[in-house]
C-alpha cells in the first residue's frame, strides 16, 4: 500500500481539476482559488511524504510485457522534487492576486494542476519509457498556459513551442529505441530501461556498430536539450515568456526546463553512463553548443529591450551553465550544475514574479520604462536586485557557490582548451548579466521617471500579500541557500560519487 502511494501527488490534481470543472465554482473566482490552493496545498504535502518515505518503487502497469511504467523514489527524484514542489506552491500563491485580471482563471488553475502532477511524476519515473511518456504529457498540459490570453502573439508563440518541444522528443524518442535495442536483458521490475547509477550500457553488450550509436546519442541529448534551451533548439523560450502569464513564465523557465535537465541527466548518467561517453566526442561537442548557448542567450539578453523576454533570454544563458557542467563530466562539475539547477529554479522564478508584478501595477513592459518604479515599489524592486545579484553570482548568494564548482570542475579538465575556455566564457556571461540586469536596478531606484518626475510625493504600488510572500520567501533562499551551502554540497557530492 506504501508503494501506490507514489501516485497519489501524481494523480491527486486531476481531482482537483475535475472539481473545477462544477457550475458553481466556475461562478466564483474565490471558489476558484480555494479549490486551487486546497489541491496545490495536498498535492505538496503528499509529494513531500513521498520523499520522506526512502528509497521505493512501484511498478504501475505494463505497455507491453517488456516496457513497464514504473516509478521509483532515489536520490535525484528526491532533489528535483523537492525544489519542484516549493517552487510550484509559490507560484500557485502568486498567482491568486495575478489572475483578478483574467476570465478565464478556472482554465489556468486547470492546467497549472495538471502540471504540477505531471512534473511529479516525470521526478518519480524509473525507466525512460515512463519519463518519456510523461514528458510528452508535461507539453501537452504546460501548452495552454503558454496560449492563455488567446492573442495573436500567444497563439503563435504556443505553436512555437508545441513544434519546438515534438521536434526534440522525436529525437529522444529515436535514442530510446536504441537505448533499448542495446540494453542488457534485465528481470528488474523496471525492464531493461530501468535507470542504474552509472547506466546500463556495456560495449561489450552493444549490438550496434558505437559510431552509429554515438551519433544517435548525440542527436538524443540535443532534442532533450530543447525544453531546457540549448542552441540550436532554444527559439520557443524568447517566444512564449512574453505573451504567457507570469506565473506561468516563472513555472516554465524555472521548473519545465529543469524537467528537460533531468531527462538529459537519466539519460547521460543513468542508462549510457558517464563510463560509456568519457573519451568520446560526444560531451565535447555537446558543451561547444552549450558554450554557445551561454554567450549567445546572455549578448541577447544584453541587447534585448522588452522585459519579460529578456529574462527569457537570460534563462537560455544561465540553463546552460547547468549543461557545461554536465557535459564536462567531473564530479565537482557536476556537483556545481546540479546545484545551478535548484539555484537557478529559485532566483529565476523570483525574477519573473517581480516582473510580473511591475506589469500588474504598471502595466509597463519595456525596460526603458521602468525608470523610478523602484520608488513606488520598493519591495518588490529590492526582491529583483537581490535575484539579479545571485544571477551574477555576487557572494554571498547563491549562485556564487554552484559557478564556483563550475569553474572548479572545468578548471581541472584534461583539455587545455575546454579547461581555460568554459571558465572565461561563464566569467565573459557574468559580465552581460549584471549588465542586463543591474542597470534595471540602476534605473529603478536611481532614475527619475519619465512622468510625474519632480512632484513631492511617489505613490506606493505594491501588490497584496498573496503577490508579495513569495517574492520574500524566494529572496531569502537566494541568500540563505548561499550562506548556508554546506548541507546541499554533502548530499550532491554523495550522489555523484555514484555516477562519475
């Protein structure tokens, strides 16, 4: 019985969804939002009994006899859960206040459930069949959040990311077959496709020719690379952060692109192997893409003038800090990436809420119209230096201590050239961060505004509580996960040493 209960944070928001769906609360908007946050509030309180219940797995139901759905709760599931759910419950909150503007709230919530469980159980699989198959279901249910508003723009900008995010799971779905043409014969609960630190691939087990394999490897960890971001499948970010609504930008760039993170990591760690691909060209031309991928999202989001898709672009920047220390492939490396992962979730989820709610009081979407809105809102403007400021990786936040590991990690590859060139490129990055960044503070609270400059007095414009708590919330873990880094570090490095 302890096993089913896998499911429950899983399946427990399509109930809350089928609530929503009644005449009477879709009367209410207050109806609307206790269901909504009854849901989200027992949905996370069941995904946090999961992870503390140990290690234990499920096997669901069978595909055919050879491809179970399974789930299972280790080590990594436990890491991205948890962030997840502590991510989601302040977006969830957030947005509360954000949608008084909206018709159509019961629809969002609907959807912002279903996603919330989806990203659950992609956390709990166990083989990649059941990942993959709940990765396709996390594009189909995050694809109306994309389109909420039904303009022009977003409409085009759901379809960008519809084609974007098929394109690249036909290409893992090609690796899968593969993967499991190639896999050794296993009587293990999860099938042969079931995830083993370390991976399940031998080269003394391979009925492919490895070049061959190699290549589709590749092609595999580049199509995953699309819902993080990684060049040359980055275009649907710039595109749907824009026009989506900000909670639900902050849910894309801070939780479903680590959702992609964590596929490329099932897939490189555990079913290949870090054994299988060390040598070989594959990580190296992989982390020339994501180098590119690093400069090219930052000089963008240098240059880029509209607000919310600059913070687009610097997540296409700083989700590839992530996969250089993936792709680098040293323990310290990777301990740098993983925990870049949760920084990053953290800080740009707080970015994109204080973005939001400058342009739910302002109505202002430019940066060069946000001169003085630091004076009318101050609370929310100091939450956004304090996430622009860890993004830079200024000590003593948090993210100084993931590109610290970073460097260190790259600093000590076997490359001379990777060995000097990630380093510069994420120092290089850094820079046009607090350019694009910085100066919106700068301007903030330095700057007169345009209109009303000169009178006497600025009138406050900060947004309620429900808007406000988790800015807080989120700026002190920007801090406190850097202050306090020493208990996260132990727990990453324990999980690593069984990979690399």
């Amino acid at each position: 019985m302890q096993q089913w209960f896998l499911l429950a944070p899983i399946l427990l928001p399509v109930l809350g969804v089928a609530a929503l769906q009644g005449k009477e609360i879709k009367r209410s908007k207050f109806r609307i939002r206790l269901v909504s946050g009854i849901t989200a509030a027992i949905t996370a309180a069941c995904g946090v009994a999961v992870l503390l219940m140990g290690d234990c797995e499920l096997l669901a139901g069978n595909l055919t006899s050879t491809l179970p759905i399974y789930f299972r709760v280790d080590g990594l599931s436990r890491y991205f859960a948890a962030f997840t759910i502590l991510m989601w419950v302040c977006s969830t909150c957030f947005s509360f206040e954000y949608m008084n503007h909206s018709q159509e709230e019961g629809r969002y919530q609907s959807f912002a459930l279903l996603s919330f469980g989806v990203l659950l159980g992609i956390c709990f699989s166990g083989n990649l069949i059941t990942t993959y198959l709940l990765y396709e279901m996390m594009t189909l249910v995050t694809f109306p959040l994309v389109l909420h508003d039904r303009t022009k723009e977003a409409i085009a900008a759901g379809y960008w990311y519809l084609f974007y995010s098929i394109a690249g799971a036909f290409m893992g779905l090609a690796g899968i077959f593969f993967l499991y043409v190639n896999a050794p014969a296993s009587d293990a609960r999860g099938g042969s496709l079931a995830y083993v630190a370390g991976g399940f691939l031998s080269e003394n087990a391979l009925k492919t020719d490895k070049t061959v394999l190699l290549v589709v490897i590749f092609l595999m960890l580049v199509g995953f690379g699309s819902k993080i971001g990684m060049f040359p499948l980055h275009g649907w970010l710039p595109k749907a952060h824009p026009v989506a609504p900000a909670p639900a930008s902050a849910v894309l760039s801070g939780n479903i692109t680590k959702m992609g993170m964590l596929f490329l990591i099932r897939v490189m760690y555990y079913s290949v192997g870090a054994g299988f691909l060390q040598g070989t060209w594959v990580p190296k031309a992989l982390l020339v893409l994501a180098m590119l991928t690093v400069f090219m999202g930052s000089m963008l989001a240098y240059k880029e003038r509209i607000f919310k898709k600059r913070l687009a672009y610097s997540t296409v920047s700083q989700t590839s800090y992530s996969l250089c220390g993936l792709f680098l492939m040293h323990p310290i490396a990777v301990v740098g990436a993983l925990m870049h992962i949760f920084y990053h979730s953290v800080i740009k989820n707080l970015l994109f809420l204080c973005a939001g709610s400058v342009i739910y009081k302002t109505g202002k979407t430019e940066v060069k119209d946000l001169k003085g809105v630091g004076k009318s809102m101050p609370i929310t403007m100091w939450c956004f230096t304090i996430a622009g400021l860890a993004l830079v990786g200024i000590p003593p936040t948090s993210a100084f201590v993931s590109k610290w590991y970073l460097a260190m990690g790259a600093l000590q590859e076997n490359s001379p050239g990777f060995r000097y060139l990630v380093p510069a490129v994420l120092l290089v990055s850094a820079l046009l961060t607090a350019g694009y960044l910085l100066t919106i503070t700068a301007d903030a609270f330095f700057t007169a505004r345009s209109e009303g400059a000169g009178t006497a007095e600025v009138k406050r414009q900060e947004p309620g509580l429900f808007m406000l708590v988790p800015l807080l919330v989120l700026a002190a873990l920007a801090i406190l996960l850097g202050v306090f880094p020493n208990p996260l570090i132990d727990y990453l490095t324990k999980l690593v040493a069984a990979l690399c």
